[in-house]
C-alpha cells in the first residue's frame, strides 16, 4: 500500500502557499490558503503516514496533483525529472 508522510506533504502544501493555522493544539493541523477570494482549507491528522485515499483527498481540496505528492516523496534523480515512476513504488 502506498504511503507518504505528513512531513512531505507540509512540505509540498507549503510550496504552493499554504500557511499553517494554529489557533488550536488538537491531533489536526489546518493549512489554509486564498485563491481567488476564497479561502481554501485542509485539515491534515497527526499520523506519521498517511494512505493513498487520505493523500488524494488532500489533493481534491487544495487543487494540487497528486503526482506532486508523489513526486517529492521520491528521491532527487526522480524530482529533477531524470528518474522514472517505478522509483517512486520501490520496484527497482
């Protein structure tokens, strides 16, 4: 099962602008963003990794591809664009 950690995709949402909330300590961050007029939130859980389903929904809500998660996740040769997908899923 795939998996990517809460630690890259704050990394890729803050890359692309989004900014961290942290009017409450609870098991759930909130990063926010303005587009276009309207503020657009997600709200990321305190689990070290996180499945597939949970990436893609974070993608829905803030507009980012999943293959930008995906690529941060893998290693530099492949971020640069000199590696291939099969790097990314561990099947060298």
């Amino acid at each position: 099962m795939t998996t990517l950690s809460r630690k890259t995709i704050v990394k890729v949402l803050r890359e692309n602008g989004f900014v961290g909330d942290n009017r409450n300590s609870s098991s759930h961050h909130k990063y926010k963003k303005c587009v276009e007029g309207k503020n657009v939130t997600t709200i990321i859980n305190e689990e070290k990794y996180h499945p597939m389903w949970s990436i893609c929904r974070v993608s829905k809500q803030t507009g980012i591809p999943v293959e930008v998660f995906m690529r941060n996740r893998g290693s530099k040769k492949f971020k640069n664009g000199n590696g291939n997908v099969f790097s990314l899923y561990g099947n060298n």
